[in-house]
C-alpha cells in the first residue's frame, strides 16, 4: 500500500471510533494552558465516573503500592501528582477510544510493554538527572497504539505485516510494516493522536521512535532509549524479535551512562506483575 493511501483511509474512518470521553479535549486544553491547576484536573475528571474509577482502580494497584486505599479522586491527585492523573486520564481515554483488538496478536503483552516504556522513560529521566516531562508518562504508554489502528483499520494487511520478513515472520517489526503499509506503527500512532489533536511534544517522539537516524530532540531520544530497554528487560509482544541496542548518540543527548541503563533494566525486570496489575485495572 501507498503511505499516503493509508493516511487517506485512517483521516476517513477516525471519526467511526468511539467517541473518546469527554474530559480528555478538556485536559489538552488544559495542557496548553500554563495557568492550569490541580483543582482543574480534578474537577475535570469527576466529570467522568467511569474515567474516574479507573484512575482510582489504578492508582490502587500493585504498580504504585501505597499502603492505604485511596478512595476519593483529591487523594489521587495529591499522591500521584497533578501531572500523572492529567497522563492516566489521556491514555486511558485513548485506550477505551479505540475499543478492543480481536485476532491472534498479543495484545496484553504489547499494553505491558507500553507501560514498562512509561515506566522506563521515568526511570531514565531520574539516573540522567533530568526532571520528568509532563508528556513522558501517556507517550511511552501510547507509543504503539498505532499497532491497534492498523489491525482495526486494515487487518488484512496487519496480518500481511506479521508474515513477511523472512527470518522475522510471524513479527510485526518497522521493516515489516513498511513494507505493507508505506509507513510503522509510530507514524500511524501519531497521526491518530493528531486528528484527536494531542499536542505536538505527544505526537512527535511517537511518530520517530522508529524513524532511524539521529533522533531530532532529546524526548525522541528517549522513547527510543526506553523502548530498547523495556525489550531487554523481556517485556515485548514480539519476543523473538532481535533486541537492538540504544544507539550511543541516544545515550548521549538524554546523558545516560550505560551501567544506569543496565541498573534501570534490572529494576523493570522485577516488575511484571505490577506492570500486568496496573493493566489489568486500565485496559
């Protein structure tokens, strides 16, 4: 297929979507304005129960391991932080946006994966001596949801990607999907997210996390990073899938030395079960 005959197809059929929940335009507004609140947030939010209650159900799960159940969305808010919530409510208003995913693909595993990502960027952030972006959170649990659009959209070709490649067959990798859809998963994932209008420090690390070359800007650099060592750490949906190392430039622009690396992948491996737990409650 022609990339731009699959971008002519997704801008067409978006809108055949559910609709995503209210408070999530609410909130990009809310990021665009550097006045925005905690408050804010959390009256948005309440807006939406069930949104709510997965924030909550989330927020009581093993991943964050706090020792009391929080019971009300202002507690939430107060012990994970203004922007968590603003990140948990974005991406599980995407996630339920896109519905189900059907077929044979591992999909729990690729969820797991997207939230061992997230997790990685935060530990990434922390050895580097950087202050977490607000954005870091829902673009490393967003950064493959263009993978949901292609099978929902084009399942034909989704299951065409999974069996070319030679060696790699059976293995949706970038390679794969370029050569069936014109474009990856990345570019797909951000085109989406820009039709929903998500703003541009969301979008462009996820549309050039698989782009080759030297990453343009230090949050590229670091999905990228956190990408290769999420998958080290064994958490991927392609488990055959040779892993590639963070190239040394990567490395470089986000100020990650390799034994911190090694450190953050020892620390996501002992994470599985909080991982699948904080899924569990999202997806």
């Amino acid at each position: 297929m022609e990339a731009d005959h699959v971008r002519r197809i997704i801008y067409s059929r978006i809108d055949e979507l559910p609709t995503l929940p209210a408070v999530v335009p609410r909130i990009l507004k809310l990021m665009e304005d550097g006045r925005s609140n905690v408050s804010e947030v959390t009256e948005a939010v309440s807006r939406d129960p069930a949104l709510a209650a997965k924030i909550l159900k989330a927020a009581n799960s093993a991943y964050y391991g706090f020792p009391q159940k929080i019971s009300d969305l202002e507690r939430a808010v107060a012990l994970l932080g203004f922007n968590m919530v603003r990140s948990l409510a974005l991406s599980i208003g995407v996630i339920d946006g896109m519905g189900g995913s059907g077929g044979d693909y591992a999909w729990e595993a690729l969820w797991i994966h997207s939230l061992a990502v997230a997790s990685a960027m935060k530990l990434t952030d922390a050895a580097a001596g950087r202050q977490e972006g607000p954005s870091h959170f829902v673009v490393g649990l967003l950064h493959d949801v263009g993978k949901v659009v292609m099978h929902r959209f084009f399942p034909e070709a989704f299951d065409a990607a999974l069996g070319t490649g030679g060696k790699h067959a059976g293995l949706l990798d970038p390679a794969n999907e370029r050569a069936v859809f014109g474009m990856d998963h990345g570019e797909v994932g951000a085109m989406l997210l820009e039709r929903w209008k998500f703003p541009v420090t969301i979008c462009e690390p996820i549309a050039r996390h698989h782009g080759g070359g030297p990453p343009a800007d230090a949050d590229t650099a670091l999905l990228r990073v956190a990408d290769a060592l999420a998958r080290k750490a064994a958490f991927t949906e392609s488990p055959d899938l040779p892993y590639t190392a963070p190239a040394p430039e990567e490395l470089a622009v986000i100020g990650l030395e390799e034994k911190a690396a090694e450190a953050a992948v020892e620390e996501l491996a002992e994470s599985e079960e909080k991982f699948r737990a904080f899924v569990t409650a999202i997806a």
